[in-house]
C-alpha cells in the first residue's frame, strides 16, 4: 500500500506562486504516471499537470505556461510548481500516482486565491 502526503497549499494573492509537493511512502521507481488534479467547490475534479515514467510532461490548455510538474526520484516525490496564480486556481489539489493497474490518491491540499 502506497501513501500520498501533499503539503504546499495556502492562501495567497493573484499572481503569486506556490510550490505542491506530494511525497509517496515508497519508491517511486516503478511508477508509470503521477498527476495532479484540482477540484473546485462544485465541479468535477480535472486533470492539470502528469509526469510520465519516461519525463514526458503533459497539461490542461488553462494552466499551460503557468504550472510546471516535475519529480525527484530520491526524494520519492513529485511537486507543481505554480506561477501567476489567479482567482480560478482555487480548488483542493490531490496527486495521484499510478503503478501499472493500481492507483493512489492524497488526500488534498487546499489553494485559495484571493484577488
């Protein structure tokens, strides 16, 4: 069983930045995806930002230019850098890491953008 913590969130002005971390309780070696999502009070939860075992990096068109995801395999984690911030990136942030057939979920961590 793998364990996602997230930390980072906050409450902070439009047009700042914030950095997410989502460390995993084992090697993160053998995993074939890991992403962050977001979910804002009322909508589904969306994809924004993966990182595929070969460092191919895919995201949202509205957080493209703006977000930028990447990994450190020593430090079995995976952080979402955030830059520009804006009112509509509010949301709970949860990664997800994806080994083969089995996924696992943080349990989120809150943005608030205050404008």
């Amino acid at each position: 069983q793998v364990q996602l913590v997230e930390s980072g969130g906050g409450v902070v002005q439009a047009g700042e930045s914030l950095r997410l971390s989502c460390a995993a309780s084992g090697s993160i070696f053998s995993v074939s995806a890991m992403g962050w999502y977001r979910q804002s009070q009322g909508k589904q939860r969306e994809l924004v930002a993966v990182i595929l075992s070969g460092g191919i990096t895919n995201y949202a068109d509205s957080v493209k230019g703006r977000f930028t995801i990447s990994r450190d395999n020593d430090k079995n984690t995976v952080y979402l850098q955030i830059n520009s911030l804006k009112p509509e990136d509010t949301a709970v942030y949860y990664c997800r890491f994806t080994y083969g057939t089995r996924s696992y979920w943080g349990q989120g961590t809150q943005v608030t953008v205050s404008s």
